[in-house]
C-alpha cells in the first residue's frame, strides 16, 4: 500500500513540475513579448486593438517575469501565493478583455488554458511549496 502512495506522489511531483514549467515559461516569454522585445509591432497593435494605452504592456510585463521566477523558484511561499493570483489575474484578464472587443475562441481560449495550467500549479503543489 505504502508504495502505490509513493507512485502517485511521485506523479503528482512530476505533473506538478511539468504544469508549473508551462506556467512558468508562458510567464517569462509573455514578459518578453510585452517589453516588445520578440515581435516590434505585434503587442503594441494588441494593446490598441483591447483598447489599452501601449505602457500598460510594460507593466504587465514587469510583473510577469518575477511572477515566473517566484513560481518554479524555491521558498518565497506568501509572493508564490501573490504570484499565482496575478497569473491567474492576468490570463483570466485577457480573455475577458478579448471577449469584450469581440474576437473569436482562438484568442480567448489560449489565456483560459493558461489560467487553468495556473489553478492546477497551484492545487497540485507539494506541502513544502506551501504557506
């Protein structure tokens, strides 16, 4: 019995660390894409098209990129807490924000995946990432 614990613990650790490196990843690259580093004109013409002055790009991407460290990071257990409430916010946000200006699923279900990738990092976390 105690082994069979040990099996599904063990997968729990490893979907955990997969869903978490997803996150993680869409976090950093997000912030990457928002300091209009990847594609110039791409994120600006987002932002004007949700109806969104370009700076705030800047900003979300200033909270992606520790959001993604404080995520897969080790401790820092009440800002992982913090961390996955504004991804949460933030993919949630999107979506909501692309509904409103009337585009189609494929722009709303993308972020609506990520918050879900987020919730289940964050139910599926081992005790010792916990507050």
């Amino acid at each position: 019995m105690k082994e069979k614990n040990t099996t599904t613990s063990r997968g729990k650790l490893i979907t955990y660390w997969i869903i978490t490196g997803f996150v993680a990843f869409e976090l950093a690259l997000g912030a990457l894409w928002d300091f209009d580093l990847v594609n110039k004109s791409y994120v600006p013409r987002v932002m004007a098209h949700l109806g969104y002055p370009p700076y705030v790009a800047i900003i979300f991407g200033c909270w992606k990129l520790p959001a993604s460290y404080v995520i897969a990071g080790p401790r820092m257990l009440r800002l992982k807490e913090w961390a996955y409430a504004g991804s949460f916010f933030t993919f949630t946000g999107a979506a909501a924000s692309h509904l409103a200006a009337g585009d189609g699923p494929a722009a709303i279900i993308s972020p609506l995946v990520f918050a879900t990738l987020t919730v289940a990092s964050w139910a599926l976390r081992p005790s010792w990432r916990k507050l």
